[in-house]
C-alpha cells in the first residue's frame, strides 16, 4: 500500500524554484462503491482491502466479489479460490487442483451481502445484491502475473467448473506523470514503484537561470505527491525536468513539463512507466478521461459513489480495478473511475 503526502522535504529550495512545493496531503477515506456485476459475475481483489495492489513477497488479502448467484440452494455455497502459475490452467473441480485451496463457506449467505458497516462500502454504496468476502491469502511467490480460479460449489469436489482470472503482479513497477492544477496555476507531480524505493532529481529553468537539484531517494511503499505553483512574474520558457532512477541508481527515464504545458488548454500530460492513476482525485471527469489515457490505460466504467462534500460534484474520487483503489497499473490495463454523485 502507497502512503502519499510523506514527502515533506521536498521544497522549493530543493528544486531550484522561487516557487512553494506543498506536499500533497493523502485524501480523507471515502465511501465508494463496487463494481456492478451481474447475476454470477465474478471479480478477484488482491492487496489489501478495498485496495487493488497484487505484488508477490507480502501478506496480501484476497477479496472475492460477486453478482447474485445463478441458481437455487445458493446458501449452502462454498467460494473455493486456488492461486497458481498462469502455465496451469483450473482443474474441473476444486479437489481436483494440484494448489493450496482458499476457502469461503457460505459465500452467498446474507452476512456477505454488502451493505451499511461493510469495509468494502461503509455507506452501502454497493449495488444491489452484490456479495463480498475476504480472507488472508498469505504472500504469493509467482511472478509477472498469477492465475486465480474459483469454483462455487457445495463440496470441493462437485464438478462445477471454475472462474479463472489472470491478475498481474505489480513487483517492480514505476509510475510517474505531471499534470496541470486547475486553472492552469501550476502542476502536479505523482511517482511510485511497486515493491521498491527510487529516487530523483530536478533540473530547473527560472527566467533563463538554471539549477539542478540533489538526487533524493523514496523509500519502498512510499509515493512522491507534489504540487508546484506559478507566479505571474515567470517567464513563458520556465519549466523542470524530472530524472528518476531505480533502488540501484539505474535511469529510469525522465519527464520534462514547462509554464507553457501547465497553462495549455486542453490539459498537457507528461508521463513515464507505468499508468500513475493518484492524479485522477479532484479531476473533471472530462480532464481524467484524458489523464488515463494519457498515462497509458483506458477508462472501463464510470460508477458513482455517495456524494461528498469535500469533492465537488461529479469530479473524480479515484481510480478502480476489480473493485479495489488503484494508484498505479500496468499500461493497457481497464480502470473505472468513481466520480462524487448524488
């Protein structure tokens, strides 16, 4: 899990800038809502929960998701969930699996309904007759991705036939994007690696005067979030350049973003690695449409969560994969955006 907003030291003097650099402080925890599934519809959640990080190495929650069930008798339903290799596929019945099986008795009873004091949807923001569940799943020692398979059965060895997902694991990966504040007034800046620490540097152009900031290091589970405001006075050639190299010191690559990219109408992204999804909070639904694809994914759905008074009506809360918050995704990778309703 990313902790946003622990970046205190880095400042203005630290870039080079005459200008504030405020860290950006974490969001209040919100009420938001689950996919909606329909009847039979299945989603695996891996991270912590209501969170939606998959990585190999550390003690991870599985969350099972669920639409209403398909037939009669549901009560009496055990959720048994197999993570293995992606190599192998699901065995016919849960007995029959050859990995460790995780077991949830009673999947469809009415306590998995989600509902008022879940901690999936504290609010109920959940649609109608959607059942979820968690479980420790224990550390994962696969890599590159995990093959999930859940057979919904009475008994593990009913030939049920099993749901399978491939859920990739996150390990090593790094985001990292720049976006224009509203009202084109400065820019916002958001990197964070899976699994790892890295580190960067910021050269700065001021009026014609350049400087070049120290290398400074983020450790492993933690996210840079920055925001660096724009003066009337700055010259239209400002801008900074962003350098960011791994836990051994390797480049990373770099971003570089100027006055001019922070005042363009429509909004200009800059982005590396892979899709950095915390700058979605506080957008226009319109403005993060073009922040996802900016950054490499794709929007699936657009669900509407509880209206928040804190977040202006129908902008973005944050980013959702399989139901979880996501904060960074592989490119190519189908978010849904939760936007502040009714």
């Amino acid at each position: 899990m990313l902790r946003k907003g622990i970046l205190a030291a880095v400042t203005a003097a630290t870039l080079g800038l005459g200008l504030g650099l405020p860290a950006v402080s974490p969001a209040p925890a919100r009420a938001l809502p689950l996919l909606p599934l329909a009847r039979g519809q299945l989603r695996v959640l891996l991270g912590q929960t209501g969170q939606w990080q998959p990585q190999a190495g550390k003690p991870l929650t599985l969350t099972l998701i669920s639409g209403p069930p398909r037939g009669g008798h549901a009560s009496r339903t055990t959720a048994f969930v197999a993570l293995q290799p992606t190599a192998r596929a699901c065995a016919g019945s849960a007995r029959a699996d050859r990995a460790p099986l995780l077991a949830i008795p009673d999947f469809y009873s009415p306590g998995h309904l989600v509902a008022a004091g879940s901690p999936l949807a504290p609010d109920g923001g959940a649609r109608r007759g959607v059942y979820a569940a968690s479980l420790a799943a224990g550390p994962l020692t696969e890599r590159g991705a995990v093959r999930a398979c859940v057979w919904l059965a009475g008994r593990a060895g009913a030939g049920a036939g099993a749901v399978t997902r491939l859920i990739p694991l996150l390990n090593g990966l790094f985001g990292a994007a720049v976006w224009s504040l509203p009202g084109g007034n400065g820019y916002g800046l958001d990197a964070a690696a899976v699994g790892t620490g890295f580190s960067y540097a910021v050269d700065s152009a001021v009026c014609g005067r350049s400087s070049a900031g120290p290398r400074t290091s983020v450790g492993e589970g933690d996210e840079l979030a920055a925001a660096l405001s724009l003066g009337d006075l700055d010259c239209a050639a400002d801008g900074s350049r962003f350098a960011f190299f791994s836990a051994h010191g390797d480049p990373l690559g770099t971003i570089a973003y100027s006055e001019a990219d922070a005042r363009a109408t429509p909004a200009v992204f800059g982005h590396l690695g892979g899709c950095e999804l915390a700058g979605v909070d506080g957008l226009s639904l319109a403005t993060a449409r073009r922040y996802v694809a900016a950054v490499g994914c794709r929007v699936a759905r657009v669900l509407t969560a509880p209206y928040d008074e804190a977040l202006a009506r129908a902008h973005v809360g944050e980013a959702q994969v399989d139901g979880g918050e996501a904060t960074l995704a592989p490119p190519g990778t189908a978010v849904d955006l939760v936007i502040n309703g009714a």
